[in-house]
C-alpha cells in the first residue's frame, strides 16, 4: 500500500458509504439515468484501471461496424484540457486536448467515431446530432458512469489481479464493493490465458454477479511499428530478438511488460509512469540514455503512451522508438453476444 493510501485509509468507510448511497439512488430512481434514443453498450470495469478497456472497445467498435452497425464511443477523456466540451475527436487531434485514450481510438476508427464530453449525455448527444446514421453508442469506462442510462452493461475482470485484495478504495483497489458486479449483464475475462484458476472466477460471478455469461479473451502483441522513419513493421514473436528498453504509463504496466516476453521481446530493462502519464522531454531523455547505458538498441511503449508524444520528445532520441500494436484474441462470441443484443434492441 502506498503512503497516501496508508493516510487516507481511516477514510475508507467514508467512501464505501458514498458510494453505496449512490448507488442505491439509481437503484431506487432508475428514471434518473438519461436516455440517448440509441442504444447504449457500456464496457467498465469494478477496479481502478489496468483491465484492457481500451482494446476491448476498440474491437467492439471494429467488429460491429464490420458488420453494419455504425458505432460511436463516448469518453471521458482523462487528462484532456479543452475549451470546448463536449468535442467530437479526430484522426488529429492532440492527446492533450482529448485524453491519451479517445486519441489513440480516433486514429484507429477514423472522424466521426470518438467523442469526449465530462457529461457524457452531452457528448452522445452531440455524436447524434453530428452522426445521423449513428445504431449505437459504446461507452468506454461506463461502469461507474450511472448518469448514463446503458441497454448493455459489459464488466471486465483482469485476469491477473482479479479482484485483488476484495477491498475498496484506499485499501484496495476496487472503486466500489464486489456485490455490485450484479448490475452486469455478463462478465469479460481480460488475459484470460493467465488466470490460475477459472473455477474461482467462475464461483465468484456466481456470488456476486447476474448470473450472465462469462467471455475468455486475451491480448496479443501482433507487431512493432515505428513511431518514425521508414524502418519496417516488425512481426512478432521476432526472428532474432533484439535489446529492448521497454516503458508505459498504464494502470496494469506488469501485463504490458509480460506481453512484451510472451512475444519473444529482449527485455534488458523496464520504466513505469502512472496511468495516464506521459513523459516529459526531459524524462523521455532520460529514459533514452538509460537504455543507451544498458546495452539496448530500441525503446518500446504501447499506442496510449506514443500519441502523447511531440515533435520535441521525438527530437530528443538517439534510439528508434517503437509502437507495439496489441490485437484481441477469443473475442468472437463476445461480439456475437453484442451483436444479438443490438439486433433485439432494434426489432
């Protein structure tokens, strides 16, 4: 535990009773959530972050406009300073102005895909006013955003903290008690292949959960791609593998780094900011002689962390820098569950 969660611990009935009031209010008032006009798939979790949201929104987003369903995400937007909110995000727009998070997306999906907005009713009305065409609306990080009426509630459990200690915050890591985990309508298992024992998992959603199905999936380190320069785009696992510093600013930093060893990456040395984090020019410099010093001939972090960076970070490195792009895999009857859902919202 660290100091600040140490001091703030007498706190924790405090919190635990705020939210349980909260929560009991939507439960008592459900006509308090707003309605978009379209259906609403909320993709959350019951922890503090490090779950896998991003990508398993990002394969939701893809595989249902694949199928003919033209999507959108609403966000947050963590981090982001605008003048304007709410703001749709585009293929070019700054990490800083967004949130690291909706810019990534947007330069996956494209314009008119990704919107951000404190209120999130504000930014789905906004999408629907900007997208016309819009079938649904996918809400990323949503668990907890109950102000929001959702048709489709998606709770994602990391397979390697699980629930971690069963605690809410500051003495754990939960942002509200287990037994709420009965508000999902089915439960995603994220990296899944490294989870111990399954029939715990399973109890567990038996106890506390809705009784809803349970998907399996895990992530995949599929390549490294440059973040500048021509250098080629390097499969993985590597044929010959190469010296590596590897960094990130994530919830979960471990699982990335344990991502990168599955894919064959030689790792000689790691760095860890926090979730969100990214690094200044002088910290990315830093990071870059660091690696020189340990004998490594490449940098790699994750797409979160290099939309965060400018012109001047890149400036300063002597070493190439490389993405590492993560694909979702099993995910399959997840989307198929998804998509059976929207075609009975629709009929």
């Amino acid at each position: 535990m660290s100091i600040l969660r140490y001091l703030a611990s007498p706190l924790a009935p405090i919190y635990a009773m705020a939210v349980a009031l909260r929560n009991r209010g939507y439960a008592q008032h459900p006509e308090r959530a707003a309605k978009t006009g379209l259906p609403v798939i909320s993709v959350g979790n019951l922890s503090t972050g490090g779950t896998g949201k991003t990508p398993v929104t990002l394969f939701l987003a893809e595989g249902l406009f694949a199928s003919g369903f033209k999507t959108a995400i609403l966000s947050r937007g963590h981090g982001g300073k605008r003048g304007t909110d709410p703001m749709p995000v585009t293929p070019e727009t700054k990490a800083a102005t967004s949130g690291d998070e909706p810019a990534l997306m947007a330069r996956r999906l494209g314009p008119g895909r990704v919107f951000v907005g404190r209120k999130r009713i504000e930014a789905a009305q906004l999408a629907h006013e900007t997208e016309s065409s819009l079938q649904a609306l996918l809400l990323d990080d949503g668990f907890q955003h109950r102000a929001l009426h959702r048709d489709l509630d998606l709770l994602l459990l990391d397979g390697t903290r699980l629930w971690g200690n069963g605690f809410q915050l500051p003495l754990g890591d939960l942002r509200e008690s287990m037994a709420e985990a009965r508000r999902a309508h089915a439960l995603v298992v994220t990296r899944a292949a490294r989870v111990k024992d399954r029939a715990a998992v399973e109890t567990w959603w038996r106890v506390h959960g809705s009784g809803g199905p349970i998907f399996w999936l895990d992530f995949r380190l599929s390549r490294l791609r440059p973040v500048v320069g021509a250098d080629a785009v390097i499969p993985l696992p590597e044929a010959e593998p190469t010296p590596t510093f590897a960094w990130c600013g994530l919830g979960n930093p471990e699982a990335f780094f344990a991502d990168l060893r599955s894919a064959g990456v030689a790792m000689r040395d790691a760095a860890r900011f926090s979730d969100h984090h990214g690094p200044s020019v002088d910290e990315l410099e830093g990071l870059d002689a660091e690696a020189a010093h340990i004998g490594a001939s490449r940098l790699i972090c994750t797409e979160k962390d290099a939309v965060k960076l400018t012109d001047d970070h890149l400036a300063t490195l002597t070493l190439p820098l490389y993405v590492a792009e993560q694909e979702v895999e099993g995910g399959a009857d997840l989307l198929a569950f998804v998509k059976a859902k929207l075609a009975e919202l629709q009929a």
